[in-house]
C-alpha cells in the first residue's frame, strides 16, 4: 500500500489514483492493527534513483491515514471516560460501565462506519462482551454473566449492531441464524467472518476468558 500511495490521492481522479483508493477500502483496517516494532524490518532505503520502496515517511503517513478514523472516535469515548486501544486488531473497550453488551455494540457500530470488518472486545468487572461485525454478519460471544456463547445474527441493511443488541432484558431473537453454542465450538459462520479478519480460531477463547469466565 505504502508504494502504491507514492504518487496517488485517495481522493483523486486518474485512474492510479482510483486504484490506490479500492485499495485502500481493503487494507486499511489491517493498516491500522499493524505491529509497529514488526514493521520496522520492511522499510528500506531505495537501492536506485525513482525506487518505489516503503520508507519512513510513507510508512508514517500510513499509519496517520489508517488512525485518524479511529482516533476520532478514540477521543469521543475517552470523554465518557472509556478508553480504546487496539490490539492484535481487535479494538478492547474498558472503563467504567457494567453492561458490556451496549458499549461492544455501540463502538462496533461507530467502527464500522470506517473499517469494513470490525472486532470489538468490551471488558470491565470479569464481565465481557466480544462482537464480530462484517455487514450483514454480526457475531456475539460473551462471559458467563452476560449472554454467554456465541450468537450469529443477520443484520437488514436499516440496522446496527447498536440496535440490535440494545435496549431489550436479554439476547434478541429477530435476525438469529445461530446460537447460542459454547465458546469453543465457534459456529461455522462466525468462523468465516473471523478468519476474514484473520483472527487465529484457536487463540481466540483463551484470548477472551483471560478477562472474565
């Protein structure tokens, strides 16, 4: 992505530029969830004059494009006094709330008016609500205390993981297509949208119940 932006706009109209914003709608959330100190190996100086290689400048503007989204939403959270941090690119949510369903369903909802799949992990108190969102595909795992399993609903293009999930006494029937089921026998829709956000299958329950059973 990083050469491909050298002599592009994302919001230009030739058709190089065309091709680096397509792209770009592909891999910027894998951009965003990038292991800096990793990366660090891939840049290298240019070995010829006009060399397209990924330096530091464009490694930085990259990263800058692929946060800035992010950051915003980041910093509106941070004044209700929740903070966002990303790891592994799944966006964790903590702070001091004790219904973890509302907050995982809002941020995934705010989220994904930029990224395309988005994983959000809302944690507090042992509580925790893990959602996988990829429209029209939602899936929901959570903690004993809160619906707990996995759920795979449908969502119609009118509706959000925010309402879905909210403002009801328990887990939503309407748009179940499968669930609930335990943890570790993850239903084989859920797999999909998971390993689409190259998320490892095997890691993910012990990644979770480190937080809360």
């Amino acid at each position: 992505m990083g050469p491909l932006l050298n002599e592009a706009s994302l919001t230009g109209s030739a058709p190089h530029d065309l091709l680096a914003a397509r792209t770009w709608q592909v891999v910027k959330e894998r951009v965003a969830g990038a292991e800096t100190d990793i990366a660090e190996d891939l840049l290298i100086p240019p070995g010829l004059a006009h060399a397209h290689v990924l330096g530091r400048s464009g490694w930085e503007r990259l990263l800058d494009l692929a946060q800035s989204d992010v950051a915003l939403i980041a910093a509106e959270l941070a004044e209700e006094e929740l903070t966002l941090e990303s790891d592994h690119g799944i966006y964790r949510v903590t702070g001091k709330f004790s219904n973890p369903v509302p907050v995982a369903a809002r941020v995934a909802a705010l989220l994904g008016r930029h990224l395309e799949t988005v994983l959000v992990h809302a944690v507090a108190d042992g509580r925790w609500t893990f959602v996988a969102w990829r429209r029209p595909h939602l899936a929901v795992a959570g903690s004993r205390a809160m619906w707990p399993g996995w759920r795979m609903y449908r969502v119609p293009p009118s509706a959000t993981p925010e309402s879905r999930l909210t403002g009801g006494e328990g887990p939503p029937r309407a748009g179940l297509v499968a669930g609930p089921v335990p943890l570790g026998r993850t239903p084989p829709a859920a797999q999909e949208l998971l390993e689409r956000a190259g998320v490892d299958l095997a890691d993910l329950p012990r990644m979770l119940l480190d937080h809360g059973p």
